[in-house]
C-alpha cells in the first residue's frame, strides 16, 4: 500500500515562469520532497507523503497553483513553443502568437489539446484530442480531431484563426461531453477553406541537450538518465534564471527542459550551476531518443537494459524515435515501439510494432514481431533498427519501378485485415497472442467477439488491404 500522493501541476504549452516554478519548488522542499519529474504533457509530476499532505494542501492553496491529485483530468495544453527560435526559425509563427494563443486559455480542458509548428518535429502532431497545426497562410492553423479512446483522425474543413483557437477547443469539449459532433456550431468569426492537404516534414529528431549556440546566444538543454531532478538544482536553477533576467523555462514532450536566451556573459554561471550539481549532458543518441511512460519505474528499467545493449552492440539509433507501452492508451509516439503484455494474464511478452515510413507522428502501425519473451526482446528490437537503418522504405521497395502502381501489378501481392481504427493488422501466420488467436487461424474464423488488440475495435471494423507479399515477409 502506497504512503503518497502522485501529484501534476499543469505549464500552459510547457512554460513555466521562474518565480512560480520556485514557488511551487520552496513548497516542495517544506515537504520533503527531494525530486519531480517532467511528463509527457509537459506537466510536473511528483509525490508528497501522507506525513506532509495537510502542510502541502494548504500552501498550495495559499499559493493559489492548481494542481491534480492522483489523477490526471486536465491533461495540459501541449505546444511546439519549445523548438521555437532553437529548433525552427524564420516562418510567421513567433513567441508573440504563441503566447497570444495561450492567454485565450481561460479554462483548463478536460481534453488533450496540441498547438504545433508544422516545420517542427520536436513535439508531437496528434497525440492530442484536438490538433491545431500551423498552416502555410499567416495565422492560420489546420484542425484534426481525435475522439478520446480512438485512433482515427478527422480533419476539420476550415482553416482558423489564430486567437480563435481557445474558444473553439471549449466549444469543441462541450460537444463532446454532449455527445454531440465535434465540429457542431463552431465559432469561427474568421476562418479560411482548406486549399492544400497539410504537408508535414520528415521527422528529425534535434539534439536537446547541452549548451548550443543561435545567434549572440545559447540554449541549455538538461536530461536526467532517471527522469529525476533535484528539487535543490531546480531552485538554484529559477534563481540564476531570474537574476540572468531569463524570463523562462521550457518543459518539452522528452522529459527535459530547455533554457533559451542565455547571454555570452552568463555562459559561466550556467556551467558552474551543473557542476555544483554534478549534471551531466551530452548523452548518446542511444540515451535520448526515447518515449516512455510518464512516472513508469517498469519502463524505466527496461529502457535502461535495452539501451546498456544497444551500446554494448554499438547500434546507431540516429533519427529514430524509440518507445515503450506497458499499459494500453498510454500517451507515448514512436517509430518503433516496445508494447508489454501478459500472455495469459501471466507471462509477459512483448510485441515490437512501427510505423510505416517510420514516422512517430503516423498513425498506421504493422508488426515486426509479437509475443517475444524477455530475454529476446534486446536482440528484436535491435533487428528492427537495422532495418530502419537499412532504409527499409517505399522508396527502396520500388526502386526499378516506374511508378508504385506498376510494382503492385507486377510483384505477388496478399490481403490482410487492416483495424480501421488504428491501422493495426491481422496477420493470419502470428494469429493473436494477445486474444488467445493460434498462428494460422483464418480472419474469417475468428471468434465474433474478437477485437483488435491495440484499440479494442470490434472484429467489423477491420477492412481487407492488399499488402506485398516479399515487403512483409522482409519486414516481420
């Protein structure tokens, strides 16, 4: 029985002012709190002991922060504002829109909601329930939405407005906790048709840590190997920030932070603040390039094994997002992805699935493998980097092809059962581990209360696709 509550305090597109980070951070220390964490969401995650919950529930209502106690109903607005100026530079959407969005924010939503620079990478396109994604045009944003439990993305018809963005995520939240069509009755005082599908870059993943220089100026990014920070390096932290003028810290989707407009003149104290601490950065890619569950010490410690073997085998990782699910519907993106189960409520397996063109941000997922159990789980998934490494794509498979149409005339091609939800497959020769489905049982003999083992839609919802048949046999 645990003796603590798991508490999240919410950084409205993942900026945390330094005087209200060290507020809540003296609050931290009165308790004995020792560390936090940085989530997904760009949230704040830590514990306060029962001991100390009385003390902490009063200062923190004295303190006036919001904060969610052993649950997480207002997951955070997430936003690209991090990559911002260190990561993406020179198009329409600066740190004054941004912010401009931000302050429409008057309500905390209940849904997940994402603001995203379209020429950036760094944060993710559509892990939220409503995806604004920055068009092409000047202060107008594309609209996907996502029905909370579903996979399936549904674009909005209209480009909208840049200060119209808060208004149409309550009007939007409202519709849904109404049962009603998400896009009922939007209010969009100015808007714009859609005249180009949105186009997204390839993902690349910028190194985040450590002191990089843009301008006149550095940035510092800072990663913690066991996704703790000192609660005694945080408030040092906010105090350099302040009396450096830095006006604040950014929190981004990798469980870091980032400090921008650090002055030549400063660079020193900064180092100094590290090595008071003994922070280390400069990580090997092997290190970074990771999602996992937000406060999760089972993924943690797997993490830690698979990346102690990939340097032990000196695999190159590079541009690859690696992730790790140990409980369904957890809000995490990859390119390949870890998924633990238990075979029989019992036995844990794991299955490794991607995404095709191996983009994180894709939300249509084939296997490489399924139910591995532990011990080959490091050389599997070592396997499927390599071929991501060996650039195992559309282009390479239609080399010598003209066009793709003519490659699936003319090479051998199969129908598989395709989850219309999620994209997930059903392939007859691994059958389904997770139902309790044999290898070789046909889709057609499948039980009728059979569902998809990722989204848990029913066995109607899968569609037939043909796929070809030398790509799958190379690619499971």
């Amino acid at each position: 029985m645990r003796d603590y509550h798991v508490v999240r305090v919410n950084y409205l597109g993942g900026i945390a002012s330094p005087g209200e980070l060290r507020n809540l951070l003296e609050i931290l220390k009165s308790c004995e709190v020792a560390d936090l964490r940085f989530g997904l969401r760009q949230q704040v995650i830590f514990k306060v002991s029962f001991l100390h919950e009385k003390t902490f529930f009063q200062r923190m209502e004295a303190a006036g922060i919001d904060y969610y106690i052993n649950a997480n109903p207002h997951p955070n607005v997430v936003s690209s504002y991090v990559a911002e100026e260190v990561f993406q530079r020179g198009n329409w959407l600066s740190e004054g829109i941004y912010k401009d969005i931000f302050d429409g924010f008057d309500f905390n939503p209940k849904l997940k909601v994402n603001i995203s620079d379209n020429a950036q990478s760094f944060t993710p396109f559509f892990s939220g329930h409503i995806n604004f994604i920055s068009s092409e045009k000047p202060n107008f944003w594309y609209l996907y939405f996502r029905q909370p439990k579903s996979n399936e993305l549904v674009a909005y018809d209209n480009l909208l407005f840049s200060t119209e963005l808060a208004e149409i995520s309550k009007k939007i939240e409202a519709n849904v906790l109404e049962n009603k069509d998400p896009f009922y009755a939007i209010p969009e005082l100015i808007s714009s048709p859609v005249e180009q599908e949105l186009k997204l870059p390839k993902f690349t993943l910028p190194y985040y840590e450590g002191f990089n220089r843009y301008g006149k100026k550095s940035w510092l990014g800072i990663y913690r190997r066991n996704e703790t920070f000192r609660v005694s390096f945080l408030l040092d932290l906010c105090n350099l920030c302040i009396s450096t003028k830095i006006g604040e810290i950014c929190v981004t989707p990798w469980k870091s932070i980032i400090i921008k407009n650090i002055e030549a003149k400063d660079r020193k104290s900064w180092s100094s603040l590290l090595a008071k601490h003994d922070i280390n950065v400069r990580h090997a890619a092997n290190e970074l390039n990771w999602q996992i569950e937000d406060d999760s010490p089972l993924a943690l410690k797997l993490k830690s094994r698979l990346v102690k073997y990939f340097n032990k085998m000196d695999l190159r990782t590079f541009g690859i997002c690696l992730g790790i699910k140990t409980v369904p519907r957890t809000e995490v993106f990859a390119s390949i992805m870890v998924n633990r189960r238990k075979l029989l409520n019992l036995i844990p397996v794991y299955d490794i699935t991607y995404t095709l063109d191996y983009d994180p941000n894709g939300r249509k997922v084939a296997y490489f493998a399924k139910g591995i159990a532990g011990f080959q789980l490091a050389e599997r998934l070592r396997k499927s980097v390599l071929a991501f490494n060996e650039n195992i794509s559309n282009e390479t498979l239609f080399e010598g092809f003209e066009s793709k149409e003519q490659a699936t005339s003319e090479l051998e091609t199969i129908s598989i059962h395709e989850c219309g939800n999620c994209q997930t497959i059903y392939q007859k020769e691994y059958g389904d581990l997770f139902n309790q489905i044999d290898p070789g049982t046909d889709f057609d003999d499948l039980p009728d209360d059979y569902v998809c083992p990722v989204c848990f839609s029913e066995k109607k919802q899968f569609a037939i696709r043909e796929k070809l048949l030398h790509w799958l046999e190379e690619h499971t």
